[in-house]
C-alpha cells in the first residue's frame, strides 16, 4: 500500500464523518475521531508513560468486557440487547452493514480507477 492510499482513505472516512481510526463509528463533529478512539488515544500516550503491568491489566480488562458483551448478547458497541444472533444491537448492526457496504463500493470504485 502507498501513502497515497491511506492518505486517500483518511480524507474519504473524514468526508463521511466516519472516524479515521477504527472506520466503525461516527466520527466526533468536526473532528477525525469517534469519540471512543480519542479517548482511546488519549489514554495510549498516557500509558506511554505508565508501567507495563497497568497497561496489559486494561487491556485484558476490555477483552473481559467485549467478551462478557458478547456471552450476555449484549451490543459490544453500546451494551444494548442484541439483534438476533449479531454481535451488535440492531442500529449497530445496521450501521455495520452500512459501513461494509461503502467499503465495499470504495474499493469497487478504485478498481474501475486503475483499469
Ligand atoms: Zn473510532
Ligand atoms: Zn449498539
């Protein structure tokens, strides 16, 4: 991949108002990160400077939450009851879809580009 790819994908999940970093949620008004992803960021660099016990203890404490979210069919986006059998409630599966879907039409499109 060339800088220019990720440079052209960066400015397309900015222009749709979907966050740069994980490319699933909405991205903060004006900003290029949901809000999730900031604090996430926010909490990278300061561990940064924490010690690595604290670090490796947050992270298998959000594993533990994604995965009792998912045990307890619960959307392991906001906690909500899940659609049917999805890891996702069913706004956040929807948008999912949604998300895929462009995805998938992004890359269809830079395929026609190239030819
Ligand atoms: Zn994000
Ligand atoms: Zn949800």
């Amino acid at each position: 991949m060339s800088p220019d790819y990720y440079r052209e994908q960066y400015k397309w999940y900015r222009a749709h108002g979907i966050c740069t970093c994980c490319h699933q949620r909405d991205a903060d008004p004006g900003k290029a990160l949901c809000h999730e992803c900031a604090e996430k960021k926010r909490q990278q660099s300061a561990n940064r400077r924490a010690d690595p016990e604290r670090r490796e203890s947050i992270r298998a404490e959000k594993k533990a939450r994604y995965q009792r979210a998912r045990q307890e069919k619960r959307c392991i986006i906001c906690g909500k009851d899940t659609y049917r059998d999805k890891s996702y409630c069913y706004e956040h599966w929807i948008r999912s879809i949604r998300i895929a879907r462009e995805r998938y039409k992004e890359r269809r499109w830079k395929r026609m580009q190239k030819k």
